[in-house]
C-alpha cells in the first residue's frame, strides 16, 4: 500500500543534542512538507520540498534543517539550537502542479525533551 | 495575521443529530482551494473534503458537506447523523500559491464531542 511512513513514533532529546525525524513516502509525489503541531494549535510549516535538492524555509525553520536527497525520503533534523523543540511533527506530500490534489499525512512523531 | 480563523474551540452535538463547524479564510488570491482535515487522538490527520474557490457547487463526501460562501470568505463544514467515532478534532485548511510553491495554512482546530 501506498503511504508515508514516519519514524520513529516518540522520541527523546537531550539538552544539546541533535536529532533526525525520517519521513518515507512511496506515492510518487514531488512535494513534501515538514509541519509542526503544538497541544490544542494548528499545523505550521517549518520546510517544504517541491523537488530533489531543492526546499524552502516556512514559517518556523529557525532551529531546523532538511536535506531531500531522494524523491522518497525528506528527512527533518531538529538542532540544538531549537529551544523548544516538544511538539507533534507531521510529515506530509502532495502531487506538484495539482491545484486540488490534497496533502497526505504521516502517523506523526511525538518529539519530548529530556 | 490569521488566514484561517476557526472560532469554535470546542462543539458538541448528539448523536445522530447534524453539526456545523465554522471556517472563515482570508486571501487576496482569486485561486485557492479549501480542506477539512480530521484528527483524532492517535494523531493521523484525514481528508474529509476540498472546496476550489471557482467550483460553482458545494462539496460533498458521504455525511460531509462543505457550506461555501464565497462572499463572505466562508467555508462551513457540515457533518450529517454524526456518530461517535466523529470525535475529534477537525481543521479547515487553504491552500495558497507563494513564491516558491503552494502551501497549505492550518487554522487553530475544533474539538468536536460526540455525545451518547
């Protein structure tokens, strides 16, 4: 089946570490997103992909990076110098150039600090 | 400012009763495109329904519908005979055209409660 497979499902950071959310996605679509979740807020946009090698900052990158080296994979790395980085995190896809083709989701990553 | 604005933190409805979830948008964009999201406790977020803004017709999906005025920048969704695995939370989101791409702006949510 066809999906975007994010891992790991919770995971743990400590004071100064670095770490690496994966998102796979095996639908052939060109665009790929990276949004964070606080408790009871909407979705924001920290990186957006439209194709390999190429991605933008959104809304709230400080503190994150992207790489996007395969079509399939867009994986997120938050830094130390996130402050505070506990929050749900949604990886997601669309097809490019399609005005209503919708976002599909991940099954998120619940990211806590030590 | 708030591009999407949800003013319903929280709604309850009766089962098997109908409920309406507010969304109000605000671009200068003559094209974009609207979409209900569902999320419930385990995370997943799920497509429910998409309005384009030249789409002539309202939008249904089964027990979905979207009450689209374009006029005053309104995009209601309307869940008919809810049931109790409707609780969750719902998000109106819109899509824009920026520089770079599209992207997808998020409103706050609505908790909706399913009662027995």
């Amino acid at each position: 089946d066809g999906g975007i497979t994010q891992s790991p499902k919770y995971l743990f950071r400590k004071e100064g570490q670095n770490v690496t959310l994966s998102c796979e996605q095996n639908l052939n679509h060109d665009a790929m997103y990276w949004y964070r979740q606080d408790p009871g807020q909407g979705l924001r946009l920290i990186y957006y992909s439209q194709i390999v090698n190429d991605f933008q900052k959104g809304d709230i990158a400080e503190g994150y990076s992207v790489s996007r080296e395969k079509k399939e994979s867009f994986p997120l790395t938050v830094t130390s110098a996130q402050k505070n980085p506990t929050a749900f995190y949604l990886c997601a896809s669309r097809i490019r150039q399609s005005p209503n083709e919708k976002l599909f989701f991940g099954s998120g990553t619940q990211l806590s600090v030590l | 400012a708030q591009k999407i604005t949800q003013t319903q933190p929280g709604m309850f409805v009766q089962e098997k009763e109908a409920v309406t979830l507010d969304c109000t948008y605000d671009t200068s964009d003559p094209s974009y495109g609207l979409f209900w999201y569902k999320q419930p406790s385990s995370g997943e977020m799920i497509f429910l329904i998409y309005q384009g803004s030249y789409d002539q017709q309202n939008a249904t999906e089964g027990r979905y519908s979207l009450n689209f005025q374009k006029a005053r920048k309104s995009a209601n969704l309307v869940i008919s005979a809810s049931q109790l695995g409707d609780s969750a939370m719902y998000f109106c989101a819109m899509r824009e055209v920026q520089g770079w791409g599209q992207n997808f702006v998020f409103g706050p949510g609505t908790r909706l409660s399913v009662l027995p």
